[in-house]
C-alpha cells in the first residue's frame, strides 16, 4: 500500500512543477528547525548563516531527488545534516578548529532555541522565554554531542525516534537513552534557576 501524500510532498510536487509558490512556503515551514540545526554545528553568526543559505539551495538542487518512500522531513534534516557534516570536514582540512565555531561566544547573536521567542508575545514573557533559552542553550551546549543532536531533532525538528536512529545510524533503543539522558542533564541543569517546572515537566 502507497504512503498516503503529505502536504510536503504536495507542496513537492507543486515546486517540482514550477509552481513558485511552493518553495516560500516550504521555507517558512522549515526555516526554524534547519537554522537551529545548522547552529549546533556552527555558532559562528556568519558560518551559520552561509551554511544554512547553502542547505537551501542545496534543497532546490535536489528536490527532485525525494521520492516519497518516507516523510520528506527527515529527508530535508538528513539532507542538512549530511551537508553540515561535509562542511566540517573541509573545514578540518584547511586546519580550521571545529571547537572554536561550536564554542564561540557572541552576546550580539541569538542562540537557537533563544532565536526562536516569538516578538509577538507580551514583554515579560519573552523576556522570561529568552532567559530560559539562552540558559537551555547553554546547557544542550554541554551535552555529548549524539544527545544534543538528538534532541535538536526530536524537539525542534520533530522528527520520530525512528527517523532519527535511520539519520544517525543507530538503534532506535540508543536514541531514545541518548533522549532519556539528555533531559535528564538539561533537568539538572534549569532545576537549580526554577525553570524545570515550565520546560521540562
């Protein structure tokens, strides 16, 4: 039995047809989880940016080459991952440091899940939501880097746990503790500031 279409895959099709109403659409729909994505590879302000224009348009280049055999979401993350991965490795080759993209610290630039407050919400609240985000970002910064990447793909990208296991080449049972593990430090981490109540509950 056929996967029933998704809307992305109808938005898809759409684009692949030359409907250019399709990919603006797609964009704002993923913008947010492929950006905090690219981030947790690259905090450097203009490498991630640079990198997350390229996943784009390395969307457009391939688009044609999803085929609708599993949710084109964990295509598109699997996709900007392969492609964060693969620029790392050039960047290692011309002896740059990894560690210092992850690592560097800019108070002029928004961390993902910080960047993600809505402006609309009332004043205190997202000056309460961007406190919480820098603190959380903070803390998935000190996480293993397989249970910060999990996470950023369960919570931000909403892929399953399947899915992700399928992306990192893993069991399903090692991505679910790599989850378990990772919340458990993050609980550790926002208990001490009182936020534990609201975030992870």
């Amino acid at each position: 039995m056929n996967r029933p279409s998704s809307p992305d895959d109808e938005l898809i099709q759409r684009y692949l047809r030359g409907d250019r109403e399709a990919f603006p659409q797609l964009f704002n729909r993923y913008q947010h989880g492929i950006l905090m994505l690219v981030r947790h590879y690259f905090r450097n302000p203009e490498r991630s940016e640079e990198v997350f224009q390229e996943v784009f348009l390395k969307l457009i280049e391939r688009a044609d080459y999803y085929d609708g055999s599993g949710s084109f979401k964990a295509w598109f993350f699997t996709l900007c991952r392969n492609h964060c991965i693969d620029r790392l490795r050039q960047q290692n080759r011309r002896h740059e440091s990894v560690e210092s993209e992850f690592r560097r610290e800019d108070s002029d630039y928004p961390t993902p899940i910080a960047a993600a407050t809505s402006e609309q919400a009332p004043a205190d609240r997202v000056a309460f939501d961007r406190e919480l985000g820098s603190l959380l970002d903070e803390s998935l910064n000190r996480l293993p880097e397989e249970q910060r990447e999990v996470f950023l793909l369960k919570e931000r990208g909403e892929l399953t746990f399947e899915e992700i296991a399928r992306l990192q080449k893993v069991s399903v049972n090692t991505v679910k503790s790599r989850m378990r593990y990772a919340l458990e430090s993050l609980r550790r981490s926002l208990k001490s500031k009182s936020f534990v109540k609201e975030v992870m509950s």
